[in-house]
C-alpha cells in the first residue's frame, strides 16, 4: 500500500516517501476477494482492512477488540440528527453469531441514569425506552481514499419506519455522537483562508500556527460520508422523485460544509434551475442554488427531502456551545436508492469508490438486474431484489463542489461507523394529533400514537437486528491511475495528523458524567486474554471450527408477519436539519398531484426531456460485470488456534475468573477471550514519528531534538563536574581543619 508520508527525521525536516502495509486483514478472507477491479478506472485495487466476522461470539466493548469499539453511551447528538434519540447504545448488543455475522440487535429496554444539568443546577434522571449498537474504528483503522464493500442485512421490516441503520464514514478529528469532539468541525472539508468562515471553522487555513501538531495554513474538519442511511415505511410514490421512488429506500449523501447560505432549494421540491419568464422576459423567480454535473442511474433520485443541516447559535440546555460568528450552514449532497423487501431478508452489497481531495471523486455503487431496452439501451431495475449486476448509483465530482463554495471531496483520514438509532426526527410520524402526548415508551398505551403503526409490535419481538457479513477497504498502489490525491492507511499520517490534537483534548472525546467516571482516556486499554474459561474452546483453541449456522438468525423466504394488530421534532437544538421524512411532503397539493419531476440541472443548458445523462454516467462500463465467487466462507482448515484456557493467577482477594481459568492468547491473537485478530498499523504515524522515548518520560520532541539534547546533555555534565569539584573542594578544606586542630 502506498502513502505518502512525511518521514520526520531527527536530524532535518526532509521529507520522504514511505510505502505503507497494514495489517488489517481478517485471515478468513478468501484470496479471490483480497483484489478487485475499480468500477471507474478499470485498475487493480489491493485489500487493506477486511472482517469477515466469522468467529462467533467476539464482544466488542472498550478494549476488547483491536479493529472496533462498540459504546456504551446515551446517544445525545444534537448537531447530526437534530435531537430526538430515543436509544441508549449498549456494547451487549453488538456481537458476531454463529452465522458469521455481525449483529447489532435493538430491543426494548429501559436505561435509567442521575445527571447534572448545568442550566439548572441540579441532578436529574434521564431514560431511554430502546437500546441499541453503534461500533466503530475511531483512532484505531482509518484510510484515505479507496474502495469500501459492506454485504449487509438490513433490520426491521421494510414497510415499518422508526429505525434508522447506517453505515458511515468520518473522519477521525470528530468522534460520533461526542458532541464536543464535532463541533464546528463536522463537517467541513475547505482548506481555503476565508476570514468570514475562520470562526465557524475551528481548524481554519487562516491559522498560522495550529498547535498539537497539526500543520500550518491547512483548514481540517470531521468529514462525513454516508454509505447508506436507512429510511423505512410504506405509501405510494415520493413527491419529486425522478425516478420515481417509493418507502423504503437508502440514501447515499456527502455532508460537506461550507454549505450555500442562500437561495437554497425547498426541502421537498428538486433544486428550480430553468426559470419562466414573463412576456417582457422578467424571470418569475429566482434560480436555486445547488450542485452541478451530479449524475444517478438505476432506481436512484436525487433526495429533495434533505438538503443540510444548519448549525445555529446554541442554546443553553446543549451540550456545545456556538456563538453568532460560528453559526454555518452544511449542505447533504446525496441521492435516494430505491429498496425492496429481499435487502431485508438476504445480505446485499454496497460500495463506495472514494478518490480523496481536489480533483477526486466520490461513486456510489449498488447491485441490480441490468436489462436492455428495445432500442438497446442499458437500464437497471430492482424487481426481486436479487440481481448481481453493478449499477452506478450516484457520482459528486470534485469540481463541483469547488465551483459551488469551494469545498472538496474530503481528504481526512477516516473511520467505519455501523450503527442502528432509534430517532423520533427519522422515519416517525410526522402528523402528530394534538392530543398525542408526544412520548416513547411502548409499553404505555397512551404513546402509541406517537408511532408507525406495528413499529411496537415488531420491537416486542426481540428480534431487530442489523446483520453485517463483511466489511472490505481495497486501495490502490498507483496513485497515478486514478484522480484524486494519493490513498493512505493510518488516522494519523503526517499530511492529516489527528493524534497530538485528541490527546490535547481528550475530554472532548470521554463520556459525559456519570460514566465518564469510569474512563481515563477516550479508549480503554485492549485486553491481551483474561477471560473467563472452563475449556480451551471457550478461547478459540478449536482451530479450525466447523461453525454452524443457527437458522433462527437467519430470515427466509417467508412473507412478512402483520404486526399492526393492537397499534394503532421534538425542540430544544440549535441545529435545524431539515425534515428528511417523506411523510412531512406527502399529500401536497401541486396542481392536482405531484409536479412534473425535474431532471438533474444540465449544465450545457439543454432542457430536453429526452436527455438520458442521469442514467448513463461516465464510468468504465467494460468493468461493470458481477465479480464471481463471493460466497460466504465459514470454515477455514488453516485457522490456528487462538488461545487456551489457563490457570488464573490469584491475587490477595482469590482468583480473578468465578471459573479459577483464564484464556492465554496465542501470538497474533488478542481480546479477552482470544477471538480477535491482533490488527495494528505497521508504520508509525506522525505523533509516533516525533514521540522520543526516554528512561524518564515519553514527550513530542521538536524536530531540532539533536541540536537540543547535545545542548541539554553538556549542561548536565557541566553542573556534575561543578557539584564535584564544589565537593572536593569543601572536602579538602575540611579535612585542613581537622589537622590544624590536631596540631593545636
């Protein structure tokens, strides 16, 4: 893998090029996968992280696996999704099973914890009614540019809104659902001086001097890109979708900031690019701003339901503050992909081709039946759910957004977030009656208004679950065979640091009270063994398991259960996200029904509704074919063994384990039960690259260090050679006295 890193050498600051290889890759993943083609410039890309989750039962809570942390934290976050979280993200719900794999269950579950409000000045209790997962790969795997592949399952029932599945990347300056970690960094991707934007932007071009370690003149943000958000429900065709499209569907978005602070278009309504005019040709309006040279293809619209979120002045009851001067607007740049319901019942692939920074790209790809028309024209369509030919969902060019606000396709290093939340801004009932109380709990009748009809009925079942089969990142070794700038592996290269800047500012990054009493640092030490044991088996020692696939994991072919029998925004943030909900635009009254959808803006100015770019973007078709062979492996004959279950060591208070065993993990192999594959970054990042380790202390050297130390170390010598001249001296005189008094 190769990256461009800058080697900081202790004698110089001469920069080098360095080649990279990580060692990220799960040992199940089949050689036939371990490459793939790029769906837009027809090149070789390497893997580079991969997880198959084929070892069952592998727990994930801080410091338990070297790849993920799944949190343990009340999801409060305000800026992203406006308020409204109705879950509390537990560890103990995500977990791989015997399938093979990753499971991210939410369940009806009540959270109860006492927390301080500032405003207030007083304790007070807070609860959730849902639990949920949310794992991640902050400040552990990050990447810069490539391929990323997820085959997942997705949770629910197609036709019941209320949950909202995501798979995203962020970069790793901001840690998800850490509000202080985000703030007035999501998401910006701008590296221009801008006076009117420094103070919005925290980390701003117009910095001279950026402190821990970042570089100079160089404008950062926590970047985000939505490989797919989930939106389920039910009802007829979506207002302003071209194609049509109906509930449910994914979004696929980039969230960018700066964002168009004016003149944007209307949520519900495609951007108005062709204006009429009167007869004495005054415009009857004014165009809308928005992005050009989008393309989608296949089942996919433009989303006209959510444009941005605007991040105002805060108010007090938040959990971050912004003055008037910081107050921007980001802009969601995406489109929706139609569903149907097998993506609920078989694993599906999603993939994202992102070539990072200015001149790159970013390329959202999904799988359909690929089908001729009589004039011979390719087309896509989802029919059963089960086609295997690529279909290229969405492309955003670079040069649009830099022509539009000088923004740029992100170029931060950035991690993999997989999580299901429970919002009552996402997918819920939009029409609230007055006389609904506005609350939660599905086990009070009175809130059943507040949700979609069956929503309850189908939590009951304990059986919502977002399944993932794998998660692969491929990247190139030729940065000249694709645009962009080059790919790199790290969340710390030294073109992007991040790592001095968290740990300047780790309590950005820690829970809030009460449980951030619990945590010295952002991420728990990784556990190496001392798991409770009875058998080697319980710590991986079978080797080459035969696992069996626990069907009752596993959806069929069968219709889906009636579960409406029985059934029948919220305020307080500054950050105004407009409505995604279709629900808020359905019924609208224009001009009979729904107006006529409008295409994409063609920038040649053309308005001929025969043009067909939206469905024919710019890639390398010749690369378009199903990639053979991708069947899921669960058994591996050259799996080592991964531990074994050893006598526990006792202390003073007995035995650690109730079992009086602990797992003792084979090399290559870690976590408490020996389950995870000991991943780590081969090379150093730029805080490791600078970090001087002493038999004293560990300190960032400045990069004069040798200059430094030859000085430090002559002082040193000069003040011993003092002190022992000084004790010789004392000694001689004193040792003249004691023979003058002898003679006396």
């Amino acid at each position: 893998m190769k990256s461009r890193s800058l080697l900081l050498l202790a004698a110089s600051t001469t920069t080098a090029i360095t080649v990279v290889q990580a060692g990220w890759i799960d040992e199940d993943t089949p050689p036939h996968l371990r490459t793939t083609t790029s769906l837009v410039d027809g090149t070789e890309y390497h893997l580079v992280m991969s997880d198959e989750f084929n070892i069952p039962n592998r727990t994930f809570a801080d410091g338990d696996d070297p790849l993920w942390t799944a949190l343990d934290k009340s999801d409060d976050d305000y800026s992203a999704s406006g308020g409204g979280a109705l879950h509390f993200y537990n560890s103990s719900m995500v977990s791989t099973t015997p399938d093979g794999m990753l499971t991210i269950r939410s369940v009806m579950d009540k959270t109860e914890w006492t927390h301080y409000d500032e405003v207030d000045k007083e304790y007070k209790k807070t609860k959730k009614h849902f639990k949920s997962g949310n794992i991640q790969s902050w400040n552990k795997f990050c990447f810069t540019g490539g391929i990323i592949e997820v085959d997942v399952i997705l949770p629910g029932e197609p036709d019941i809104g209320g949950l909202w599945p995501a798979v995203w990347m962020l970069g790793n300056l901001g840690r998800a659902t850490y509000e202080g970690s985000t703030n007035n960094l999501w998401p910006w991707s701008y590296d221009k001086c801008d006076r009117k934007k420094q103070e919005s932007q925290v980390i701003s071009a117009c910095n001279k001097a950026n402190h821990y370690g970042l570089n100079p003149e160089q404008g950062r943000g926590a970047t985000e890109i939505d490989v797919i958000e989930l939106m389920a429900g039910t009802g007829g065709d979506l207002p302003e979708t071209y194609p049509p499209i109906k509930l449910p569907y994914v979004d696929m978005t980039l969230q960018v900031a700066p964002g168009i602070p004016e003149n944007r278009p209307q949520s519900g309504s495609q951007p108005v690019r062709n204006i009429a005019k009167t007869r004495s040709g005054f415009a009857t309006a004014i165009a809308e701003n928005w992005y050009d040279n989008l393309t989608v293809a296949g089942n996919t619209s433009l989303n006209p339901f959510f444009y941005g979120t605007y991040l105002g002045v805060t108010k007090p009851n938040e959990p971050v503050t912004r003055n008037k001067n910081q107050a921007f607007q980001a802009d969601a740049v995406g489109a929706m992909k139609q569903l149907v319901p097998e993506h609920f019942k078989t694993p599906h692939t999603f993939r994202v081709e992102w070539q990072p920074g200015r001149g790159g790209r970013l390329d959202w790809f999904t799988k359909s039946h690929k089908r001729l028309d009589e004039n011979g024209n390719i087309y896509h369509i989802e029919e059963d759910g089960k086609g295997q030919d690529w279909e290229h969902s969405l492309h955003i060019p670079d040069f649009s957004l830099e022509n539009t606000m000088g923004s740029k396709i992100p170029e931060e290093p950035s991690y993999v977030i997989i999580n299901t939340a429970i919002s009552s801004t996402w997918a819920f009932p939009y029409n609230v009656p007055d006389w609904c109380p506005k609350c939660y709990d599905c086990d009070d009748p009175k809130c059943a208004c507040s949700f979609n009809p069956g929503f309850c009925n189908m939590m009951k079942t304990g059986k919502v679950a977002l399944k993932v089969d794998a998660v692969r990142v491929y990247q190139s070794k030729d940065d000249d065979a694709h645009s962009g700038q080059p790919h790199s592996l790290g969340c710390d290269p030294p073109e992007f640091p991040t790592k001095e800047f968290i740990k300047g500012h780790e309590y950005r990054y820690m829970r809030p009270a009460p449980f951030v009493y619990d945590d010295k640092h952002p991420l728990k030490k990784l556990k190496n063994g001392g798991g409770s044991c009875e058998v080697d088996q319980d710590c991986g020692g079978g080797g080459a398991e035969k696992v069996a696939v626990d069907e009752s994991w596993v959806r069929g072919n069968e219709d889906f259960v009636d579960l409406d029998d029985g059934e029948s925004k919220e305020a307080g943030s500054s950050s105004i996200r407009e409505n995604e909900s279709p629900l808020a635009h359905m019924g609208k009254d224009k001009k009979k029904g729904v107006q006529k959808n409008r295409k994409l803006w063609n920038p040649t100015g053309t308005t001929d509704d025969d043009d067909d770019s939206l469905d024919h973007p710019t890639i390398s078709t010749e690369s378009l074919v199903n990639q053979e062979g991708d069947t899921k492996v669960l058994s591996n004959p050259d799996r080592k063994p991964k531990g074994r279950c050893v006598k526990s060591t006792s202390n003073v208070f007995g035995s650690p384990n109730p079992t009086g065993k602990q797992c003792q993990c084979n090399e290559g192999y870690t976590g408490p039960h020996c389950l995870s594959i000991d991943k780590h970054d081969d090379e150093p990042g730029a805080y490791d690259q600078k970090k001087v380790t002493t038999l004293f202390s560990d300190w960032v050297a400045p990069y004069p260090f040798q200059l430094q130390l030859l000085v430090g170390g002559t002082l040193v010598c000069a003040f011993v050679l003092a002190l022992c001249v000084d004790i010789g001296v004392k000694h001689r005189k004193q040792r003249s006295l004691e023979m003058m008094d002898m003679r006396m």
